[in-house]
C-alpha cells in the first residue's frame, strides 16, 4: 500500500508541478484590462484552501463525525503547543518560497525558471537583463530554501505519529499568518483601494488550487517517500515543462548549455536515488 502510495503521489507531483508552473506563467504575463491580480493574496488563499481540505480529510478519517473531528483538532493541535510551533520555521519559508514563484514566473519563462541556467540569450526578448536578473535570484533563492524546509518538514514528520493532515493544517495556519502579513506590508495600499479579489479570474483561481494541492501532495511524497523522490518529480516536470513551452507556448529555445545543464541534474537525481541490490556471495564448488 504505502509503495503504491509512494508512485500514485510521484505522479500526481509531476503533474501538479508542471501545470502549475505554466498556467502560473500565463496568468502573470496574461494582458488584461484592470489591474492584475495580487500574488500575496494568492498565496494566503492557497493556504486557506489546504487548510480546508485537510480539515475534510480528517473529518473523513473521523468517521464523518464532527465530535471526533473537534477532538482530533483540540488534542493534535491546541493541546501540544510545542509541536505545532515547530511548523512556523517550514512554514514562514514556503510561504516566502511560493512569493518568490510568482516574482520568478512574471519575469522568466516557464523553462528558465524551473532550470536557472547561464543561458539567458534563450529567454523571450521582451525581458530586460534587469527582470531576467531579479528573476533568476528568485528562483535560487527559492531552490535554497525549499531544499532546507523539506529537509525539516520530512524530519518533523517521520519523528512523529500525527497525521500528515493535521501536520499540513498546522503548517497551513502559520502560513496564512505569514501570508497576510506580507499582504499588509507589500499590497496593503493596493488591497485597500481595489479590494482584495482584485484581478482574480478563472485562470487565477486555476493556480490557487493548483497551488493548494502542490501543498498537500508535497507533504505525502515527504510522508511516504523521501525529498529525493520530490527531486525525481521535479526532473520529470522539467522535462515536460520544456517540452510545452517550446512547442506549445513558444516561448523558450532550448541551447546547448541547457540541455547540458539538465542531463546533469537529472542523472543526478537517478544515482542519488538509485539503490542497487546486494550481489549474492558466490557458491563454493
């Protein structure tokens, strides 16, 4: 059950990663009349949304009774303090990760951002050096710092026996917290003269779900695999990522350097991963 777990998670993550990534590009160069809508905001409603669905799920895994339900959350949660504040560290930095994504997708093409290379003649001439640039610091920065909050989150969950559904609510509600302070300090002035929704359409609410369950797919690859496994999907989601927006898109041309860049990392990825079985000890005559 838990390698089937482990696969079925694997593949939801390459296909969230991927669809994410692009429709996350399109809806932060998409023109459209009025303002565009607030990327802070995104990101709070993401985790309002997780922290739904995670709730669901553990109703579901309560037999459907609210009773239980409330017992869960007081005990798991109210309860034990201490375990709940240790998820504000991983908490504040994907909240910071998924702020830095947008700056990223609004100022690289889909392939650059999820490959940062040297190669940046590949990206679309409408984008000066200067928002290649703070793009490209971006994605570093959000590479470094999703590196070590799974290291953490993974530690965090397999110490302990607490759902990975409560460990996501309790991660959803820092966020939140983190995600509405950046609102306030970054687009405060911008919430209060268009209102919070602004800019928001079908496409935006698109990636806010998407967004959303990158969340609680993420906790269950860490739950019932490891990070290299999250690394694995992430290879795979490149790979797709290039493929749509050079043929679909249009909108990235592959170099050499690129194509160098990723058979590195992506055979990386493989060895790091690959665990050869013991030779068995050769019979005596």
């Amino acid at each position: 059950m838990s390698a089937n777990l482990k696969y079925l998670s694997l593949g939801i993550l390459v296909f969230q990663t991927t669809s994410l990534v692009l429709t996350m590009r399109y809806s932060r160069t998409l023109k459209e009349d009025g303002p565009r809508y607030l990327s802070s905001t995104a990101v709070v409603i993401a985790e309002l949304l997780k922290i739904i669905a995670c709730i669901l799920l553990v109703y579901k895994d309560s037999k459907c009774s609210l009773r239980a339900l409330n017992r869960v959350l007081h005990d798991e949660i109210l309860n034990k303090p201490m375990e709940t504040l240790k998820l504000a560290i991983p908490s504040g930095i994907y909240t910071l990760q998924n702020n830095l994504l947008y700056v990223a997708l609004s100022n690289l093409d889909a392939a650059t951002y999820q490959w940062p290379s040297d190669s940046q003649e590949s990206a679309s001439k409408e984008l000066s050096a200067g928002s290649q640039f703070v793009g490209l610091m971006a994605v570093l920065t959000a590479c470094f710092s999703s590196g070590f909050a799974g290291v953490y989150f993974e530690k965090i969950l397999k110490e302990t026996k607490q759902s990975v559904w409560i460990r996501n609510i309790q991660l959803g509600a820092f966020g939140s917290i983190f995600g509405l302070m950046g609102v306030y300090i970054y687009d405060g002035e911008l919430v209060s003269k268009n209102g919070f929704f602004q800019g928001y359409n079908k496409l935006t609410w698109i990636v806010v779900v998407l967004q959303a369950l990158g969340g609680l797919v993420i906790a269950a690859v860490i739950k019932y695999a490891d990070n290299i496994l999250k690394g694995f999907a992430t290879s795979l989601s490149i790979i797709l990522s290039t493929l749509i927006s050079y043929f679909w898109l249009q909108d990235f041309v592959p170099t050499s350097v690129f194509f160098l860049g990723a058979i590195l990392v992506i055979a990386a990825t493989f060895l790091y991963g690959y665990d050869p079985k013991p030779s068995g000890n050769p019979t005596k005559a």
